[in-house]
C-alpha cells in the first residue's frame, strides 16, 4: 500500500490530529517536519521557541518511534524536502493541519501547487482553533472588534468533538534512522536554558500532564487566583497550546461538558476564547502584527532610547514587579499574564517606546511566542488595538505590585536583592526609610537600582503624547 506523509508543524501531538488519522486510516503513514525558518519571515521562532521545538521533537520523535511510524526530520524549502520525501518512501499523497497565520497561508499554496505538479494529492485540515479564524461573524456579516460580542457569538458554535489518536500507526517498511533532531540546530550555542528545563516539560505527555493538573484543582478557582503571579492559579498551557501538543478543542472539551456560558468553568474558557479572538482579529487585519489596529496610532510620538529599552529588558527598571517579572521571562521563557500587562503598560506608557520593540522582544523570549497573541496583547496594552484598554488608563505599577503581590512572594522570588524589606517598602523600596533598606542590605542605586522614570511625571507625559494623537495633530 502507498504511504501519506504527514507534514508536521504545530500540530506536535498524536491526539486529535486530522491529518494523521486520515492518513491513518489509508495505510502506512510517513511523518516529517520541516524546519524552514525563512520561510517564516518576518516571523521566524525565536530563541526561546527553538528551544521548546527541539524539545517537543525530540519527544514527538520518540512517541512515533514508540508507535511505529518514525518521525523524519528535514531542513527547507518545505516543498523541495516533501518531494523528496515523496520519492523515498513512494508516497503520492501528503497532508497537513492548516496553520492559522495570515502571513503563512502562501507557503502552504506555494507547496500545494508543487506537489500537484508532480501529480502528488493533498489535503489540508483545521486542528489548531476551536472556531476557524474569520468565521465568526457579526449581524452585518463583518468580523468583531470587542471580545464580548465575540464570545457571545462563538460559545453558541458547538466545538467540534477531539478525535483519539489513531489506535495503530503503521510506518513505511524499513524506515528509521534520518537525522536527530540536534541536526536542525535549535539549540542555543551557550546553555541559558537551566531554568527552563526546570519549568517546563515540553511535548504531547507533559502538555496532558498539565491539562490533567490544572482540570484537577486550579480550574475551579481560576477567577479569584488568575490574577496574582504568586499563586499556581493559571493553566501554563500557552506554549503547548502553540506548539500544538494539545489541542484547544481538547482543551475545551476536558473542562466544559454542558453549554460554555454559566458552566463553572467559563471564566477560564472565555480566557481560551481569547486566543481565538486573537487570530480572528489576524485573519482580519494581517498587516496589525506591526501596523496599530487604530490608525490614528500610527501618529504616536514614541521615543527611541536604546538604553531605555535595555533596562526594561533586563529588569533594570527599578520598579519591582516590571523587574521580576522580566526576569521571570529571561529565566524561564514565560511570564504571568497580569505581569505581563503591568511590564507592557511601563514600556509604552511609562517609557513610550514603540510596542513593536515589546512585541519583538517577547517574540524572542517568550516559549510561548504566539503571533496572534503577542500582537493582540501588545495593542491592547498600548490603547491601539481591539477592545483596548483605553490610553488613558496607565497602570501604577506600585499600586498594582501592592494589589496583585500584596505578600511579595512574586517579588522576592524573582528580585532577591529585595527579599528583605518588609512587605510595606517592597513595592516602592525607593519611599522606604534608609534603617529599613540598611536592615535588609538593600543600597539604592547600587544593589538595587533607582527608578528609572517618576511614575506620576511619565504618567503625564504619556497622556500628553496622547492627546495629541487624539487631536489628530
Ligand atoms: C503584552 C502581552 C503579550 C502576550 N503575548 C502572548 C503570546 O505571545 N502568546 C500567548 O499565548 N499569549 C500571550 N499573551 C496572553 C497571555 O498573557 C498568555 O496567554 C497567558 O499568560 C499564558 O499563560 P497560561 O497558559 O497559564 O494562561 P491561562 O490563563 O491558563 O489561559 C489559558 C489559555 O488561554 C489563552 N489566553 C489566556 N489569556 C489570553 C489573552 N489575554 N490573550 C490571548 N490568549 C489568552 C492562552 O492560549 C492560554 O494558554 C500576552 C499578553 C500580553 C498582555
């Protein structure tokens, strides 16, 4: 019997995987992933992704391997190594699960129409959202631009049921070896990852793994827990969600058995709704990854300071909850959500510097980098996307370290320098009276630094730049 390759890319997962089963289903099964990062332009992994995707192989490979089917790896242009994987294992038809980015659709046509020249079929599937991006529709036929809305509309559409992983796999007859996934390179050439490796266990097993934990316990308590870094209050799935190691619909389907609105569990998969929002909010408007989705922003007086930028990449800010958390996301490639808002709203209203060169720099760092995500998150902090917090609202970052870390446990995990003040000066240790720092070893400007920028002072200068967007001036 002819095999069908299976073209993997974030789909790295045996369960609820549609082309797999339909490959399945017709004989044996040939799997294969790409690496052609060119081909991903603008948007190619960051170093931080590399390092998930060379860990989700090597475990992906060992399950088809285990399964019977093994996994070949291989590097670009996509279609050049599909075709010849075509002509080794004689297969005459390939399948894929779509992959939602607008600015990847081109590249799927592009080897589509190559194989087709070479009389080899194909056939694509949906796998990665739980609703088709774009298909969610308002009265007058357009797409949304408020997530409630939204929400309301898509919780009506049932979500289609998971599939199993297919009971039996057959490979093609003789076939292993091929590369290791160190072949591809994805690894760093200086080991930064400890931490990473301690937080995290990529792959379909350790993606189930945290589903099976979080449905077990946090699920019930996510509205009062998902806003304080501290507690294990929030799923962690983002990166196995993006890698494709589970699926949403799985997701879904393991947390909501009846109708989604009024189920104990809605606020947790309103959140999941999100990321379909998100990549609704792409395939509508594919130039918002750099453009603002409110064109007046393009008008924004942002300020360059390299320097600036440096700090706030490093946790140098001087401002205790930015400062953890940005090291939280340089040690282990990911970063609470409400943290990620309060370090967001300092870089661009606070320093006013260009949510692209946030955007980016979560890109890199970020295990869970999601184009669809990072784009909607960053505009949404910075007033100019969809269901934006408006400009004018700029979070404290003080007030808001002292609501949502009111014990300090986030700080002092991630700023030890500041483990020993008090709770009351830990926020602001700058305000703490000098016995107090010098009982907890903190120098001001030497083992701690100083605020970068007078908060109240940026506060004023950021409402200014925007009224003069608002001006139209
Ligand atoms: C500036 C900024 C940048 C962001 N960049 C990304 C990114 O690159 N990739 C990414 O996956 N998320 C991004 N987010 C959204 C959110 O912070 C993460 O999805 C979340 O912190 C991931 O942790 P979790 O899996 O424990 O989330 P949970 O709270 O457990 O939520 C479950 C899942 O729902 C989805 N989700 C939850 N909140 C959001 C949200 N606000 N927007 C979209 N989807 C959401 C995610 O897929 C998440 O894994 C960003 C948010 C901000 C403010």
């Amino acid at each position: 019997m002819m095999a069908t390759l299976v073209w993997l890319r974030r789909d790295l997962r045996l369960d609820d995987n549609p082309a797999l089963t339909v490959a399945a289903a017709h004989g044996p099964v040939a799997p294969i992933f790409v690496w052609a990062p060119d081909e991903e332009e603008p948007w190619a992994p960051g170093a931080a992704s590399r390092w998930w995707l060379h860990q989700s192989l090597s475990a992906l490979s060992a399950e088809l391997e285990a399964a019977d089917a093994p996994l070949r790896l291989a590097c670009g242009p996509s279609a050049e190594a599909l075709l010849a994987e075509c002509r080794r294992t004689g297969a005459r038809r390939v399948v894929w699960n779509r992959l939602p980015e607008p600015h990847l659709q081109g590249r799927d046509e592009a080897v589509a129409h190559a194989l087709a020249s070479a009389g080899i079929e194909t056939a694509a599937f949906d796998a990665c959202t739980l609703w088709r991006p774009g298909s969610i529709r308002n009265g007058s036929g357009n797409g949304f631009q408020v997530f409630t809305p939204f929400w309301r509309a898509a919780a009506a559409i049932p979500v289609v049921e998971p599939l199993p992983r297919p009971a039996r796999l057959r490979g093609v007859e003789g076939d292993g070896g091929g590369m290791p996934p160190a072949g591809l390179g994805l690894l760093p050439a200086v080991d930064w990852a400890a931490e990473m490796r301690r937080a995290w266990q990529p792959g379909e097993a350790g993606a189930l793994e945290a589903l099976d934990a979080f449905a077990a316990g946090p699920v019930a308590r996510y509205a009062a827990d998902r806003d304080f870094p501290a507690l294990p209050g929030v799923s962690r799935l983002a990166p196995h969600l993006h890698f494709g190691e589970v699926s949403a619909r799985r997701v879904w389907h393991a947390l909501c058995q009846g109708p989604p609105q009024g189920a104990p569990s809605e606020p947790f998969l309103r959140q999941l709704a999100w990321r379909e929002f998100a990549h609704d909010l792409l395939a509508h408007h594919p130039k918002t990854d750099t453009e603002p989705l409110r064109s007046e922003f393009a008008r924004f007086p942002w300020r360059s300071d390299p320097e600036a930028l440096r700090r706030w990449q490093c946790g140098r800010t001087g401002y205790p909850i930015v400062d953890a958390g940005m090291r939280e996301l340089w040690a282990t490639g990911w970063m609470h959500n409400r943290v990620r808002m309060i370090a967001a709203s300092f870089l661009v209203k606070d320093l006013l510097i260009p949510w692209q060169e946030g955007a980016r720099w979560f890109w890199d760092t970020l295990v869970d980098a999601d184009l669809a995500n990072n784009t909607m998150g960053w505009q949404w902090v910075a007033g100019c996307g969809a269901d934006a917090a408006p400009y004018f609202r700029v979070f404290n970052p003080v007030l808001q370290g002292a609501r949502f870390d009111p014990t300090g446990a986030y700080v002092r995990r991630w700023a030890p320098e500041l483990a020993g003040l008090p709770d009351r000066a830990l926020h602001a240790p700058w305000e703490a009276p000098a016995d107090v720092l010098r009982a907890a070893g903190v120098e001001l400007g030497r083992s701690v630094p100083r605020p970068m920028v007078d908060h109240s002072q940026a506060r004023q200068e950021a409402l200014a730049a925007y009224a003069q967007v608002a001006a139209g001036r």
